[in-house]
C-alpha cells in the first residue's frame, strides 16, 4: 500500500504548525516513517510539523525536517 493522501487528517493547527494524524493501514512502520513517502502531500506540509502515525505494526510520532514541492524529509523525535 502506497500514501493515500485521505489517511491524512489535521489534529491541531495554530501559528503556522500543524499535527498530523496519518493511519498507515497495512505499511509497516519502516516504511511510513522513511522519506519522501509523504511526498504527495509536499504542498500541505511544513518543516516543523508533527505526524503522528499510526502503522501495521505499531505507531510513532515523527518530525517534518524539510518539505518542499518534491521532496518530504522525515526525522524522529528525539
């Protein structure tokens, strides 16, 4: 399974910040959390955002590093 841009939803939004809440569905963690899977929806995200992601096989909270119009970059929180 690919991104699908509808498992994203907006939690909470203030000041140019917004958290995100993605449902992963059958992905693996590994596979959500890696870069550029969000790439789809590079025009709605920021550097600086939260994604909080819920996968097949467990969840985690992940760090917006750089988003641009082609490419999403991931880093956990540390």
């Amino acid at each position: 399974m690919a991104f699908a841009v509808r498992h994203l939803s907006v939690l909470a939004y203030a000041n140019g910040f917004t958290l995100w809440h993605y449902k992963g569905g059958k992905d693996p963690l590994d596979t959500v959390v890696k870069n550029n899977y969000f790439r789809d929806a590079a025009d709605m995200l920021t550097t600086g955002d939260l994604v909080m992601v819920t996968a097949a096989d467990g969840a985690r909270i992940v760090s917006v590093a750089f988003a641009d119009i082609e490419t999403v970059a991931i880093a956990p929180l540390v």
